[in-house]
C-alpha cells in the first residue's frame, strides 16, 4: 500500500510539471490577420500618465540565528543594503562625531517594537534622531525564525559626513 502511495505521488508530481511546462510554454500573442484585413482600433488613452513608481525593497531574507549575538549580524546586514548610500566605505578617521549604543528590540515579523539608548551621544541630538529614523524606515528585519522576538544591541559609529558604520560590520578606524 505504501509503495503505491509513493508512486501515485511521484506520478502526480510528474503531471505537475509537465502541465507547467505546457503552461510556461504557451503564447499569448494573438493569430495574424489575413491581409488587407484593417485592424481594430485601439482604445483611447484616457489614464493619467503613469509616473514612475519607486523601487520596494526586496523582503527581508529569514534570519536563522539561534542567538542575539549572531541575529545582530543579520540586523547590520539589512540595514546596509537598505542604506548602502550612507554607510562609509574604509576606514573611520579616529575621532569620530558620534558613537552610539542602541538596543533595538524586534517581533517575531522583523518589526521593531522599542529601542533602548544604552549609550546615546548626548551632544548630537541630531544623530540620535536619525539613527532611531533610520532603524524604524529599515523594518521588517529579517524575522527571527529560530527564536521568535529578539532584542539586539548594535554601537553606531557615526563620521562628520552624515555616514555610518555599524560596529558588528566594521572596517576599523585609522
């Protein structure tokens, strides 16, 4: 009995394919008319000229970190795809404008549902300002699949130009 189970399975998998085979082969574009045959006029245009719509970012990849530690990794990740323009590439001149702690507590969907200053640079108001902006406009996370809801903490290092780097991702200072 179970070997044909087995066999009804692996034969409606093969159905399965070879139909969307078909289906991936089939053309859509219409018969050609004899000629001399005029054409169908088109509709009218009368939709507003679409503007061009801004790219959405790709979903967050799943993260399967079983701790925070190894989950922030994921964290600096996401956050420097989805800041590519202002992370600061090399190394950071020693003293730099800003150095922040952030605790950064995620749901189970990779949503951001507190922070926690552990560490925040008090004489760049400025800074703490944008760097919560920038946590909150980079969710969803990668959701934490292995771990449900996760808090993480992350030190910003934060240069005089507006750009960053995340410590867990860093190339060093000079």
């Amino acid at each position: 009995m179970k070997k044909q189970l087995k066999y009804l399975r692996l034969k409606l998998a093969g159905l399965s394919a070879a139909a969307a085979a078909l289906v991936a082969g089939c053309n859509s574009t219409p018969a050609p008319q004899p000629a001399g045959t005029p054409s169908p006029p088109s509709p009218p245009n009368t939709a507003a000229p679409s503007s061009p719509r801004p790219a959405q970012p790709a979903p967050p990849k799943i993260s399967a970190a079983t701790n925070p530690r190894d989950y922030r990794r994921d964290a600096a990740r996401h956050l420097y795809d989805r800041n590519a323009a202002r992370i600061f590439q090399g190394k950071l001149q020693a003293n730099l404008y800003a150095i922040g702690v952030l605790e950064v507590h995620l749901d189970r969907n990779g949503m951001v549902t507190g922070l926690h200053w552990m560490r925040a640079p008090r004489h760049a108001p400025e800074v703490v300002t944008e760097i919560e902006r920038t946590v909150r406009a980079a969710a969803p996370y990668p959701p934490p699949s292995r771990m449900g809801k996760v808090t993480y903490t992350d030190t910003w290092l934060w240069d005089k130009s507006g750009q960053f780097q995340l410590d867990t991702l860093t190339e060093g200072q000079l």
